[in-house]
C-alpha cells in the first residue's frame, strides 16, 4: 500500500485487534476500525455478558468465540465509511 492510502476494518461483536494500527502509522496509510454494536446471531448473545472487547482480547476462550462471528454492516457502519471516502475524495 501506499503512503496515505486507507484501511478499514470492520471486527465483530467484542472482537477488536489492533495489530495493523500500529504497522500503518509507521506506514504512513489511515487506519479507522469499527467493533460491530450487536451480536450478529442468537448463538453469540453470551457475548453481552462480556463487559467490553479489551477484556474479550484478554481471555483466549472469549476471543476465540467473539472472533467466529459473522460481521455485519448497519447503516451507521456505511455511513462511516461513506464520510472517511468524502474525506479523501475532495
């Protein structure tokens, strides 16, 4: 990639890792990332007792769990999206 150039990462419900962000600072390229707000399916609900992703990350069960999830895309998500393009774009 590019200098400049722009990532976005989409992770699931209370799955959120942070590796590339560190990689793309030193880069030079952008690097947004959004945590889906809700479980995606009635089998990942159990995520809801988890207080947040950090605490997710910490315990291998957890992230294992949380990371199967399927990611989906809500409007607030393409809006997102739509307004870090127009960003570029001008």
């Amino acid at each position: 990639m590019q200098p400049k150039s722009t990532v976005i990462e989409l992770f699931p419900y209370r799955y959120m890792k942070y590796t590339y962000q560190s990689l793309a600072q030193s880069l030079g390229i952008y690097h947004y990332y959004r945590e889906n707000k809700y479980p995606t399916t009635y089998s990942k609900e159990i995520l809801r007792l988890v207080p947040n992703a950090q605490y997710c990350m910490q315990h291998l069960r957890c992230r294992g769990y949380a990371r199967s999830a399927d990611v989906l895309i809500y409007d607030d998500d393409l809006h997102y999206i739509i307004s870090l393009m127009k960003v570029y774009l001008i």
